[in-house]
C-alpha cells in the first residue's frame, strides 16, 4: 500500500463514487428514499455527450452542457411525474416509490440504448492536457479535472446546506417532514430542487468518469451500485460523509485485488458493511436529531 | 392504508371456491400451453423462463408484497439452488432430488443469517446487506472453482430421469409447470391463512402485530427464509432444462426485473406472479428481432403506468371487470 500511483488512483475513483453518493444523499435528504436512478443520470449525461460530439458534430462545450441538461431534466422528471405520483397514490411507504424508481432506472438505461445506440463510447473532455510525470507519479489531465471538481462541489454543497435559504429548509424537511409540512415550509418545490441538484451532480460526476473508463448504457446499472455502496459506509449525518464513504470504498477496490485477488473486492465491501451495520448502523458520519 | 396493500379477506364461502377455481383454470391454461409448445424446442424454452421467473417472484411474494422486506439476494438463491442440482448430479452419484432439497435449505439458512445480522435496522438495511450478498457471490462461485467450475461454470449435467425413465422433454416441462402451479397454490393459501393475515398486517401495522404478542423481527426473518427457498427451486429447474450453469446465469438485472413481475401480474394474489411472469417473457424473450432490447423499455414504462394508473395490476383490472360483470347482469335480471 506504498506505491503513490495507486493511491492517486484511489483518489480519482474515490471522488467518483463520492460525488454519486452526494447525489444519492441529496434526494434521501429530500424525498427519504434511495433514487436508484442517479447512476443512469450520470451514463446518460456521458453517453449524451459523446454521442452528440461524435455522432451529431456537435462542439464539444455544447454536447457537454446538453449532457447536463439531459441528466438535469431526467431527474425533474423523475421528481415530478413519478415519485411525487407515485407517494401521493400510496402514501410515504418506501417500497412503491423504490419499484417505481428502479423502473425509471431501466427506462433510461434502455431509453440511452435506443437513442444514442448500444456500443461503449469514448468521454469527451473540453480542454486536454497533460498527463505529466512527477518521479514515479503519472498524472492525468482529467484525474486533476475530476480530482479539484469534486472538491469544489463539496465545498459549495456544504456551504449551500449551511448558508443558503433553500438549504437550510432542506435539512429541515430531511429532519422531519410531517414538522415541515406543518409549519408551512415549501417541501415540493424544496424536494424537486434537491432532485434537480442531484441530477446536476451526477451529470457532472459522469462527464468527468467518462474519459476514464468510456461509457455504456449499462454503465448506469453499476454507478447505481457503487454510489449506494459509498453512501451506506459514509454514512448520511454530513455533507462530506459521502466522500468519505467514496474514498473508502475507492482504496477497497484498488488495493483489495493485491491482497484477496479477485474474491477481493466485494467481499471486501459485505464484510466492511456487515461490520458498519452490526456496530455502527449510522455510518462514519451521523447526527441526531433533537425532536 | 396503502393502495397496494392487501385488501382483506372476502367472505370464506367464497374463498374456498375460488381455491379450487383458480388452480382448475390454471391447470387448464397449461395443458394449452404445453400443446402450443410441442414441436418448437424455442417455445419450450420460453415456458421454461415463464416458470423460472415465475418461482422467483413467488419467493418475493411472501416477504416482498406480504411482509413488506425487500430483499435484493433472491439472484444469489436461484444461483444456489441451481448449483447444488448441478454439483449433486455431475459430481455425486445421488439422486438428483437431494440437489433440490439442499438448496431451498443452504438459501434459507443464507437469509436467515442476513437477516439476523440486519434484524434490528430499518429495511433499508436488509437491501442493502443482500445487494452487497448478491454481489460478492459472484466472484465466490468464479473462486471456488473446484466445487463450482470457476467462470465455465457446470456443463454436461445430464437431462433429468424419472426413476430411470428417460421421459420426453414436454413431460418434464408439464412437471414444472404443475410445480409452479402447486407453488402458487401454496403462497395463495398462505396469504389467506391466518399466519398471511398475520404476515400482511405486520406490513402495514407492525406495533399492533407486535401488541398482539408476535415478534415481528422473527415473522420477517421466517418470511424471507421461506422466500429464499421457493426462489432457490427456480434455479434448481432452470438447470434441469438448461443442462447447464455459470456464474453469470443468474445477475442482479433479475432481481430487479423481478420486483416488477408481482407489480405487472396484480399483488393482491400469488397468481399474479404467474401472469405477471407471463408478460415478462413475452416482453423480454419473445420479442421480433427488431424490437430486440426494447423489450425492457416496454416493460419498464409499463410498470411506471401501472404505478401510476392503476396499481392493483392486471388482477385488479379483471377482478373491477367481474364485478361490473355482474352488477351488469343483476341489473338485467331485475
């Protein structure tokens, strides 16, 4: 565990699965649910973006921005026409809202397959630079990228969460609805704001993987998983618990494999899971809530 | 309380009627089934996958749409009990059927044991914990080669035999579908059995259930035992048609193609399992060559309709026509 390439490599995934945590977080925080759905957010925003720079010629600023506001609308939508519907015919219970988002999660998959076609594609990136070598270190052009945007992103959520109006008010209505609800605060629009920021953030999360790894449309299916999986070890009491989570599970998957071989890896994760929920249900990071 | 919550029982009268209607019908739709299928090795196929899902979203039933507990490992059981059918037949001389029975046990002891571990968290946890399961089993079953094959999984299992009898393949086909049928049955029966009642008021109201003096942590922790092993049977016959296994047979896009099967069927009956079962194969399988892939978009955009239009599913839809059926005729009479 000395070799600093491979721990610059934990950092670049970790921000990766961090900023799909964050994501995931800002809908819980919102709607109290998981939204299985942020991983197609992320692919179709990448898999837009490549597919209208290669295929439709478009420049690559205006195919990266309209990634965007595919994933950002996506995620509106999902928002207004599926959820809010869905919870209003069967009350708060989790599972119907969870079936519903799984079946938006398989409608973008397909949906992406259909329009923008089903072989891996490259990811763009708007300016490329580097790679550089520092003595052992070889440093990418979009490990910085993604590396500094993550950072940036968390930096203005927490400050967001904190300092802003409609923050502040979405803690309130992530601490406790009915309360919220009661005293008169706006919880849908509040809700439909975190959806659209978590669109925001993992179609920016995507655009910035994309380079690294292409992208598919079934990429979708297997962000899901490893956001989820990052937010379940951070935990959800801090804003910055998602990274954290991220990085954790980063180091797993790249030094798991040395040490475990292919068993590696998600045993890893099961066991580390196991021992979260056996001893420290919350995660890394938990607040308590005075009522 | 909730829109696709079980509705309570109609009177018992009725009830017991319709226990012998329903599997009469079903016993009848199969026999059509099978003479639609003779002759085309791709239609028996087809019948097979429809008994396949149609035992894994039966194993869902009870702690899914009954208990309200989403498990997410019911991928990994089906591999089990797929396994365990494999490994008996190519590797021991035993009979087969102990295949069947080892693995219905090994699942239900594996949800069991996640379910402990996770007993005194919200559901979410219980997802969680079996996603992770279900995940890490892969790559168990691509290590584990000298048990399991590694990535070549188990081939060459030799077609199963009925006390030597080397019976043709539309008979042991019309054998799974009366296995689904009885399974169906059986759910069907529990669901409106006392220990259902029990089972799906916990759903709904756990702290009246646990008043009542019934934990409701070991209801759950039974529910998904038994969930487990129905689902396990749904492996172990799609290997005794397939002849064969690899770890990548069974993945996690069947589970949650499987969350859906219930759903599109109607929850308010085992026998939606089947239907819905039905409609997924069709959907997923049985698509023109044109269409190839579309069929899960259909699907996924019929699920969000029938969420949104008319969550009681296609049940729902054929029971609300029955009664207006008959008020219709009540009307013509007098």
């Amino acid at each position: 565990m000395t070799d600093p390439q491979l721990w610059l490599s934990v950092l670049e995934i970790g921000s990766f699965f961090g900023l799909i945590a964050l994501a995931y977080q800002l809908t819980l925080i919102g709607a109290g649910f998981f939204n299985f759905a942020i991983g197609p957010y992320a692919m179709v925003a990448a898999l837009g973006a490549s597919w209208l720079t290669i295929e439709a010629k478009i420049p690559v600023v205006i195919s990266l921005l309209l990634g965007l506001l595919i994933a950002v609308v996506v995620s509106g939508l999902t928002e207004l026409l599926v959820v809010r519907q869905v919870q209003k015919r069967s009350g708060s219970g989790e599972l119907p809202a969870l079936v519903a988002v799984t079946a938006v999660l398989f409608i973008v998959q397909q949906g992406a397959g259909t329009v923008f076609g089903r072989p891996a594609l490259p990811g763009q990136m708007l300016v490329s630079f580097g790679p550089w070598q520092f003595g052992e270190i070889y440093l990418a052009g979009t490990t910085v990228v993604l590396v500094a945007s993550t950072a940036v992103i968390f930096l203005l959520v927490s400050l967001w969460m904190k300092l802003s109006r409609t923050g502040r008010l979405l803690r309130a209505v992530g601490d406790n609805r009915s309360a919220a609800t009661l005293l008169g605060l706006p919880v849908g629009r509040i809700r439909l704001v975190a959806f659209l920021l978590a669109g925001l953030i993992a179609g920016i999360a995507g655009l910035l993987y994309a380079p690294k790894t292409g992208v598919a449309f079934t990429s979708g299916l297997s962000w899901t998983l490893v956001g989820f999986l990052a937010l379940v070890i951070g935990g959800t009491g801090r804003t910055w618990a998602p990274l954290v989570g991220g990085l954790v599970l980063g180091a797993i998957q790249v030094f798991a494999p040395f040490y475990f071989g292919s068993f590696g890896p998600t045993t890893m994760v099961l066991l580390i899971a196991l021992l979260f929920f056996a001893f420290r249900p919350q995660g890394l990071f938990s607040t308590r809530v005075r009522i | 309380m909730t829109s696709i919550a079980p509705t309570l029982d109609a009177p018992r009268r009725r009830t017991a009627q319709r226990q012998f209607i329903v599997p009469l019908a079903a016993v009848a739709i199969a026999a059509l089934a099978l003479s639609w299928a003779s002759g085309s090795g791709f239609r028996q196929d087809l019948l097979v996958m429809v008994a396949v899902y149609a035992l894994i979203a039966l194993g869902m039933y009870i702690p899914f749409v009954m208990a309200g507990s989403m498990s997410m490992a019911y991928a990994a059981y089906a591999a089990i009990g797929a396994y365990s059918v494999a490994i008996v037949t190519t590797e021991t001389s035993l009979p087969p059927l102990l295949g069947w029975l080892i693995g219905p046990l090994i699942s239900a002891a594996v949800a069991v044991v996640l379910s402990l571990l996770t007993r005194r968290l919200s559901g979410f946890y219980l997802a969680a914990v079996t996603l992770l399961f279900s995940l890490a089993f892969e790559p168990w079953l691509i290590e584990l080669e000298p048990i399991t094959g590694g990535s070549a999984g188990i081939g060459g299992i030799p077609s199963p035999t009925i006390f030597g009898w080397e019976a043709p393949r539309i008979v042991l086909i019309a054998i799974a579908l009366a296995l689904v049928i009885v399974v169906a049955t059986l759910v069907e029966r529990i669901r409106t059995g006392a220990w259902g009642v029990t089972v799906r008021t916990m759903r709904d109201v756990p702290s009246a259930v646990e008043a009542m003096g019934t934990r409701t942590t070991t209801l759950t922790t039974v529910t998904l035992a038994i969930g487990a092993a129905v689902a396990s049977l749904a492996g172990a016959l799609f290997v005794s048609f397939m002849l064969s296994i690899t770890p990548e047979t069974f993945t996690l896009s069947i589970v949650f193609m499987a969350l859906f099967v219930p759903l599109i069927g109607g929850q308010a009956s085992a026998w939606g399992c089947v239907i819905g079962a039905i409609i997924v194969i069709q959907l997923t399988a049985n698509m023109p060559s044109e269409f190839e892939g579309s069929g899960q978009l259909v699907l996924a955009l019929g699920v969000l309709l029938i969420l949104l239009v008319a969550p009681a599913g296609l049940i729902g839809y054929a029971k609300a026509f029955i009664a207006w059926l008959k008020r219709s005729v009540r009307k013509a009479r007098s």
